[in-house]
C-alpha cells in the first residue's frame, strides 16, 4: 500500500529534522520526507494540516494482561489502546501469570501480538524463576524467544549474590536488566513517607528505599560491566544519584512514569485509590527534580506505567486497593502538557517518547534498531500524526482499556492523536 501524509510539520527527534512537507510511504517504510516524488501515486492520502507527524511512540512500561486474562481478550483491548495513543511499540514487563519465565509463554505472547496487526510488544523475561528470587532463568532462550532484557517487575531482589550472578551473566552475553530500584524491608508501604503519609494514617515508603537500592545497583555496575535501566525513578535523591552514575561513565539509563511526572502525593486527598500507584506519589520537590531531569537528559525516557486494574480491585479502602492505572491512551498529551509547563521544545517532547525510548533498547530492537523511533528514508513506517493545538479530556468511561481507572480523569490534554500507522498500514484513525 502507497500512502502520502500531506503538509504536516514533520519532526525526527533523533537527527533534529523539522519542517513543514510530504512524507510518503510504500511497502511498509518511509520512502521520502520533503517530496521529490513526481510518480509517487498514493493509495490514500492523509491531510496532516496543522498536525504533527512523528516517529511512532515507544512506551518502555506497559502492561498487557497476558499471560493470564485472555478470557476476557485483554491483548486486543490494550493493544487497541496502545495505537489510540500513538503507541506503535511497548515493553512489557514479566510479572504475568504465569510469569515470563518459559520461552514458550514468550513466544505466545509474541505471536498473539503478530497477529493483530497493531503495536510491536517487546517483552522482558523474568530474572529469576517464578519472579521468586532464588535461580536465574535460561536468559538465553529467552532472549531467542523474543525477550529484550530481564527484569524482577515490581518485586525486589533480596539476595544482593543471585543479583550480581544475573548481572554477570548479562554482561557476558550483552543483555540488559531492567530494575526497579527499592529496597525490600522499606519499599513495602502504601505511600510516600511524609506529613500526609502520616496525617492520614499510611503505612509509608521512605525515598531511603529507592537510594539503597540505587547505591547497592551502582556498585555491583561498577563490579560486573552490566547494563542497568532503572524503571520508574521516584525521587529528587534518587535523579541526583543517577546524575553522578551517568557522570562516571556507569552504563545506566532511567525512566520516569507520567504519574510521577504530574501529581504529588497531595493528590491522594481523602484516600482517593486512583492514586494508588508504585512507586508511590512523592512531595513536590521530588515532582519538580524528575521534571528537571527530564528536560536536561539525566531521565531518559517518559514512560506510561500502564497497568489496568479492575473496578472491584481498586474500589478498595486506599491500603488495600491494587496499585496501578491505565496510561497508555494517556502519554503523549501529558508529554505535551510537561513540555508546555517545563519548557521543553516539541523535539524533546518527543525525544523521550520515541528516539530516546530506542537507545535505551539498542541492539535488542533487531532489525528495528536502525529506524525505531525515527523518521529517515529506508527507515519503517511507524508514525505518529496528532493535532498539538487540540485538547480533550480524559473520559474513563471512552477509552479503550480495560482499565479505566486513571488520576487524570477531567482532565484537560493536549496533543489529540489522529493517526497512527504501524509497518506502513493504518492502526488508527480518529473518527
């Protein structure tokens, strides 16, 4: 299929390419930017007038179900979510049920994925076994069945020995792990420490839980050569720490989720479970450093935290309410509300939704690693083409998840995504 998007600002973060043109497409890649086609005779043509296009979005989090729900055919809701926020490709982390740690449960994953023709899922396999902390997994096979780096999810490493063997053995291969730093003793309240935390009566989170854990990280970087990705930074402490790691030369990168990003734990309010998140909502200085850090480059990547949890497992008391909240529809326009408020150009905006979100997979995208999260000539055709000056508000009741239950419900975002193609095909179209 031909396909000709007409009279966009075209933008590719990644070599800084940014101007009003054509950008035509056939056989699934990009076979022009600024015209120069005089034969190029399209199947259908898209007016992309006052619109954006940019390369497809990378969401390094996000969470799909499966395994475990396809009764209830999670992969096609979430999926469709994905492509409705201008998601093209996503990092699924391992804690499904059963846990990601059979190439086989991989495999299935992948080619259920495949079939539906509309975001690339790249999964992580588990670390240990069963999530349990005790044996590696067969990190080889895994990464033969489709797996791009290795991750214990949302629950910590306690043996600091069976961590550093796993890093030792990445190492050696060249693969990655993928670590959410906290400490295992402190990291198992239900909020950020602090007035509020202690004013409403919530078991606490203190920020020493996230920088145990990154000193501990660190060190065993230096020892072993592993390639670390920090998933979800939390805190001020936390980003500077990262800042003097990226500094020395450590081969570290790090993500934050648009939660902790935009809210606070202010926002908990009258223990409003919607913000029920992990890692937990923290003060506003520890908001205003990740917003920084991600402006300056010390924070990588923006990232969704999508994770849908049902009604009956988030109308629960706060403490007792399943972290989590679907984010995925969610990303670009609270991308875009951050550049408006932080002052960060539309190229870095979408620096880390797109080229950014690449580096950090590097070698593990394959074929992909070449073009992903870019516009260039040859390149494939995953695009992003949303309206910067639309807004619309964040309807639980509209989007497609399954998981409906959001912080920003009402609110008002910017950025509304009108198409995204995925290989070249339409996956999405705004009606």
């Amino acid at each position: 299929m031909k396909l000709l998007i007409k009279n966009g600002r075209v933008i590719d973060p990644a070599t800084g390419f940014d101007q009003v043109g054509d950008l035509a497409i056939a056989a699934g890649r990009i076979v022009s930017l600024n015209g120069g086609l005089a034969d190029f005779t399209p199947n259908k043509t898209i007016d992309a007038t006052g619109c954006i296009v940019a390369p497809g979005l990378i969401d390094l989090s996000a969470r799909l179900g499966e395994p475990g729900h396809e009764h209830e055919g999670m992969l096609e809701s979430e999926l469709a979510a994905s492509v409705a926020g201008g998601v093209t490709s996503l990092v699924c982390p391992p804690d499904t049920d059963p846990v990601l740690d059979e190439p086989g449960l991989v495999e299935m994953l992948k080619f259920r994925a495949e079939k539906m023709h509309q975001s690339r899922v790249f999964p992580l396999g588990a670390l240990t076994r069963g999530l349990k902390g005790e044996s590696l997994t067969e990190m080889v096979q895994l990464t033969e069945s489709g797996c791009v780096g290795f991750s214990q999810a949302e629950v910590p490493l306690a043996n600091t020995q069976v961590l550093m063997r796993a890093m030792q053995y990445a190492a050696t291969f060249g693969y990655s792990i993928w670590l959410r730093p906290q400490e295992v003793h402190l990291g198992k309240g239900v909020a950020a420490s602090g007035a509020l935390a202690t004013r409403l009566g919530l078991s606490g989170v203190p920020v020493a839980a996230e920088t145990i854990a990154l000193h501990t990280i660190f060190e065993l970087v230096r020892a072993t050569g592993a390639r670390v990705h920090l998933c979800r930074i939390s805190s001020a402490a936390g980003v500077a720490l990262v800042a003097r790691a990226k500094a020395e030369g450590l081969g570290v990168t790090c993500d934050v989720s648009i939660n902790s990003l935009h809210l606070t734990d202010v926002d908990i309010g009258y223990f409003d479970s919607r913000m029920r998140l992990d890692p937990p909502l923290r003060q506003q200085r520890d908001r205003d450093a990740l917003r920084l850090g991600l402006l300056d480059g010390t924070v990588d990547a923006l990232v969704s935290d999508h994770t849908p949890v049902g009604a009956d497992a988030k109308t629960l008391p706060f403490a007792e309410a399943e972290a989590g909240a679907t984010g995925l529809e969610l990303l670009l326009g609270l991308a875009c509300k951050w550049g408006a408020e932080s002052g960060a150009d539309m190229r870095r905006v979408l620096a880390v939704l797109t080229s950014e979100p690449a580096r950090v997979l590097g070698p593990a995208l394959g074929t992909l690693q070449a073009s992903a999260g870019r516009l260039v000539k040859g390149g494939v055709a995953d695009i992003c083409v949303f309206d910067p000056a639309s807004e619309w508000t964040v309807e639980p009741a509209a989007l497609r998840s399954q998981g409906r239950h959001t912080p920003f419900s009402g609110h008002a975002l910017p950025g509304g995504v009108r198409y995204t193609l995925v290989g070249g095909q339409l996956a999405f179209e705004r009606g």
